[in-house]
C-alpha cells in the first residue's frame, strides 16, 4: 500500500500552522477528504475540534455552492497540477460574518504519485490595517464578476474602488500581484475552468459565458494562461467532480 498524504505532512509545520489566527490551512487527499487543518479553519466550519474535519469532505461541512466551487478549484490543481496562488474569495468568518480572503493552493506528490493538496487562505482584513484598501478591492471584484461577459474598463474599476488608475494599480498589484487588466482575465479564466469542471456547456458557450469573444480566443487564452486548451482540462477533470467535495 503506497503512502498517505497524512504520512507526508511535516508535523512541525502542522503544529506552526495551528498558530495562525488570520490564516486558515488545510490538507485534502485525492478523494476530497481532509487530513489535517488548524484551528482557523476549523472555527470556519462551524465544528468544535480538527476531530471533526478529519475525514469529512467540503460537502459535509459547507453549503453547497461553497462546496461546488471548492471542488471545481481542487479538480483543476489536482488535474493540472498548476497551483492556485492568491485568489480572492469571500469567505464566512466565524460568527457567519463574510470576509475576503487570498487562497493558494499546491499539489503534494511523491515519487511522481499525486496524493492530495494542502490549502491556505489568508484573511485581507488582518493583513491589511487599511480598511479602505480592502473595501474597494472588494467594490472592484463584486464589480468584475458581475460583468461576466462585458468589457470591464480599467476607468470603470478604478471608479468602482474610489481611487484613481495609477493608485489601483499599486493597490491590485500589493495584494494579486497582478495589474487590473491581468486580474480581470484571470477572474475570466477561472470562470471558464469552473464552467468546464461543473457544467456539460459546450465550449463555445463556456466561452461566452466566461466573457471570451468565441471559442477560439478562449483557446488560446486558456492555453496560454494554463498549458492546455479547455477540451484538455476538460477531460482531465471528467473524472474528479464526483469524488471531489
């Protein structure tokens, strides 16, 4: 019997997990299960101990268009194996208060063999003293997804922030490392694998949706942006969702 994710976790780095407040972590194995979270995590999900998470998937412990949207990020990282660095999620924090946070995820293999991945997400607001700088990131992703097909002019986001063009683009560059132009076509992309992953659209109309102008474009951005092209990513993630939480 080959070895665990469990096996592979560095106790050390568990125990200095557990010690972060502002920042929640978390391992899952290839069947959507969770080996290991911190205490932040579990305040999260509403249970008393990491006894509880242990073994549980997402849909077992979130509502469900959470734990769709869990699954749809873990079957593209796991699928392709890119990771998943500082995405902006809004996210319950305990008390059921919701709050922005950056995820990152990275798959753990060994000897080649992919055996799950370890996941952090960081809360904005702990990190950040600034309030304001927050609070108009937040305007300037509620204003990108809402735009799903639709240009969205970088005048428009900065409008949307209360701030001018140079001032968001520190701000966006500080936070995503990316430029506002980037973060909207990687919100695009996401949008696109997320479609690809839970739904049967075909990729034409995935791409639509995704706000791409025809298939062809969403081709060789996709490509571009994740070494594949959306039928790859596709098949590769056809065998994920149901075991996935």
């Amino acid at each position: 019997m080959g070895v665990t994710l469990r096996e592979v976790l560095d106790p050390a780095t568990l125990a200095l997990m557990d010690q972060l407040t502002g920042t929640m972590f978390c391992a899952k194995d290839t069947e959507g299960r969770y080996v290991a979270a911190n205490q932040a995590f579990v305040a999260r999900t509403g249970r008393s101990s990491v006894r509880d998470v242990v073994g549980r998937r997402a849909e077992d412990l979130f509502v469900p268009h959470l734990a769709v949207h869990y699954q749809a990020q873990d079957a593209e990282v796991l699928a392709t194996g890119r990771p998943l660095h500082r995405t902006l999620e809004l996210i319950l924090r305990p008390g059921g208060v919701a709050g922005w946070y950056l995820t990152s995820k990275e798959v753990v293999r060994r000897d080649g063999v992919v055996l799950g991945l370890v996941s952090v997400s960081e809360d904005l607001r702990r990190r950040d003293a600034d309030d304001a700088v927050v609070a108009s990131l937040e305007r300037v992703a509620t204003l990108v997804a809402g735009r799903p097909a639709e240009p969205v002019p970088v005048a428009d986001m900065a409008a949307a922030a209360g701030c001018s063009v140079s001032t968001l683009e520190r701000r966006m560059r500080a936070v995503y490392g990316l430029s506002p132009q980037q973060y909207v076509l990687r919100s695009r992309v996401d949008r696109a694998a997320t479609l690809l992953a839970t739904s049967d659209l075909p990729i034409a109309e995935v791409a639509h949706e995704a706000g791409f102008y025809d298939q062809a474009l969403l081709t060789r951005t996709f490509g571009r942006l994740t070494g594949e092209t959306p039928a790859q990513f596709r098949r590769r993630t056809a065998a994920w969702p149901q075991d996935l939480g």
